[in-house]
C-alpha cells in the first residue's frame, strides 16, 4: 500500500482537550484552528457540542471560521447528539460507539445487534444532513475482530465516508494494527482512519502500520496530548513520514511546527520535551567527537531529518569530554578566531582534561578559543 497519501486529522481541540492540563479559551481554540489550518492539516476535531454550552457555541464559532481544513466534531453515535452535531454547522461528524466486551458491558450496555440498529438510524440522518460521516468503534483492539467486522460492514453499507478504529487504550503493536486494517481494507469502501493511544509507546508506529495496512487518515494531537499520555503526536507523525519519503509532507507548512508545539506546550502547562520529534531541544543538537566531524563534512551522516526543513538549525556541542578536535576547529572558524591545527589539537586535550573534572560550559570553551587565539591576533 502507498503509505504517502494520508491526511491529517488534527484532534488537539477534541481528544486533546481531554489531557488533563488542558481548559482552553474560545480564543485559544480559534488561534490554534487557525494555525493549524495554516499548518495545513486537512481536519480539525472538535469536541463534542453535548459535553457543555460553551463546547457548543465554540463549535460553531470554529465552524464559521471559513478555514480551508474540514471541521469535525465527535459524538456518541447516538440521534439526539448528532442533531445537535448537524446543528453547529460542522462539515463532518465523527460518530463513536464501544463495541469491545468491556465497553458494551460496564459503558453502554449494548449488543453488537444493538450497535448496529443505532448505527442504522444515526447515519442516515447523518447523510442527509449533507454532513461527512465517520463511524468508529471504540476500543476496537479489545474487540473481537467478528464484531468489528460485523459492525463495519454494516456501516460501510449505510453509506459512511469512513470509518474509525480506535486503539483506545494503547495496547495495539505495528503488526496487529497492520492485520486488522489491512483485513478491513478488504472488506469495506469507505476511508479508514486510526486513532492510536501511546500507553505503551507505539502510537506513531501504529499510525505508521495503519497506513501500510491501507489506512487513510490519521488522529493526532499537538504533542500527542490527550487522556492519560495522550495518541500519535502531529509532530511525530510528521518526522515518520518525512522519513519515509520527504515529498509526503511538504504539503505542510513544516516551519510553523516549532511555534505549534511551543503554543501548546506554554498553554498546557508543561515544556516540550528534550526528546520530541523534530522540536524537543536536542532534536539536532550532535555531541560525540566522530559524529560531530562526519555531521561538519556532510550533515546527512548522522541526520535523517533536515533541520532546515523545518525552519530550525542544528548545533554540534563542544563543551565536554567527548568532543573532538575538528567540531573545535569549526567553532574557533565559527568565531573568527584564527587557530592553527596544532593550536586546535592542544585546545582540545585542555577541553577534554577539563571536562573529565567538571562540567563545563559553551561559554568556557570559547574563552579558552579566544585566549589561545590573542596573542596570534596581536602579531
Ligand atoms: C473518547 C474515545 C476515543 C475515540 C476515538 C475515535 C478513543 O475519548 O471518546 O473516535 O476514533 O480513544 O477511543 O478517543
Ligand atoms: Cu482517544
């Protein structure tokens, strides 16, 4: 399956809502639709307009907002909620029903015989409103896979756009994701979406698995954010599939990732982590000696990504026990300073004697540089 036609669907302002730092304003939820939307992510989800009055009204005002991305909200699959879901003027609404024994015993109480007769009145209404229809069963990886297939069928016959599996508490691998969509592949028409938890730190690889099974549109949050440690993160994904071929992603607006992240991040309450894909701090930052001198020659030795890219830069650090003498040499270059190779080779034993001792700071090693560098620049 070509895994590079996907589209994005951005659900910060849904399953993001749902982490536990988060209580955004109408008018953080505006800006960020907008700066998603010039992100470029073909949709955005929006909490359900049943969980409160200003969910509702924040809805619609999104809604009205004429962005290019397609708005969604999510509901039960249940009449009531999506009346009010048509009501807001959404372009399209994401309908969600457990269908895992856990779910249809301690949630909802329903059989599977059950599901599908609400299905059966929910998305006509749905479809005649004129509306995208997505119907997902949650908890889909505890489900057994008869169910599901029963359940899917039955919708795809109903007329949904697509429909949803959902790794609702994190426990899918890559290959089950695979098996399960790709044999859903088989049996339906409708577009397939996934919507993966990362409780067990798989989320992206089963987005990325959901794709290769034949899968065609993804959840993500900003930051992954979400209930409990949240889904796939947008930025995640990105690098997933920016490595996977680069041409799949230059539909977005890469550069505006980083104040995407940070905006969140800032509203949430936490940093973004040293480890993110592609904006965590040290996402391109390179420290051992033999890394920093082949990244100096040609950075794609070491760099799957390109910084650049992504409106971001990369830093070879130098202060510290592992550093070697050519990543020295490019920062003495880098200051002006001139050195020759032997005054270079001496700084760096100093360096890396002194770091053997003490941490030492960027600052420090330029001083070093710069005082090795005077007496020369007097003469
Ligand atoms: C929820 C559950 C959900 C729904 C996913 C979907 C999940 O919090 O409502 O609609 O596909 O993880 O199952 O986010
Ligand atoms: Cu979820």
């Amino acid at each position: 399956m070509p895994v590079d036609r996907f589209s994005i669907i951005e659900s910060t302002l849904r399953e993001g809502e749902q982490f536990v730092n988060a209580f955004f304003t109408t008018e953080q939820k505006s800006q960020l639709a907008r700066m998603l939307d010039d992100f470029g992510v073909e949709y955005l989800e929006l909490t359900s307009p049943m969980a409160s009055p200003r969910s509702r009204d924040d809805c619609a005002a999104i809604a009205r907002l004429g962005l290019k991305a397609r708005i969604l909200t999510h509901t039960r699959c249940h009449i009531d909620d999506a009346r009010v879901a048509v009501e807001t003027g959404v372009d399209g609404v994401d309908v969600v029903i457990g269908t895992s024994s856990q779910l249809r015993r301690f949630s909802h109480g329903r059989t599977i015989d059950q599901i599908i007769g609400i299905a059966s009145e929910v998305i006509p209404f749905l479809r005649e409103s004129g509306v995208e229809v997505r119907f997902s069963t949650e908890d889909s990886l505890r489900s057994s896979w008869e169910d599901l297939f029963r359940v899917y069928e039955a919708v795809d016959a109903m007329g949904v756009d697509r429909v949803g599996v959902a790794d609702t508490v994190g426990i899918g691998s890559p290959r089950q994701i695979y098996d399960l969509v790709s044999q859903l592949r088989a049996r339906v028409k409708a577009d397939i979406e996934f919507h993966g938890h990362n409780d067990s730190g798989c989320a992206i690889a089963n987005a990325f698995a959901a794709l290769e099974g034949g899968a065609t549109h993804i959840d993500t949050s900003v930051l992954g954010i979400g209930e409990r440690n949240g889904i796939t993160s947008l930025g995640g994904l990105i690098a997933r599939m920016y490595v996977t071929n680069p041409e799949s992603v230059r539909k977005y607006n890469l550069p505006l990732l980083r104040t995407i992240d940070q905006t969140v991040a800032e509203w949430v309450d936490v940093d973004v982590p040293f480890n993110n894909y592609i904006t965590g701090f040290s996402a391109f930052t390179h420290k051992a000696g033999i890394h920093a001198k082949a990244v100096l020659n040609d950075p794609t030795t070491y760099e799957a990504l390109r910084p650049e890219d992504f409106g971001l830069t990369r830093y070879v650090h130098i202060a510290h026990r592992l550093t070697g003498w050519n990543a020295v040499k490019s920062r003495a270059e880098q200051l002006g300073l001139s050195l020759d190779d032997a005054q270079v080779r001496e700084l760096t034993r100093k360096i890396k004697a002194l770091a053997d001792c003490q941490a030492m700071t960027l600052d420090h090693v330029d001083h070093l540089l710069r005082e090795a560098a005077v007496p020369q620049a007097a003469t």
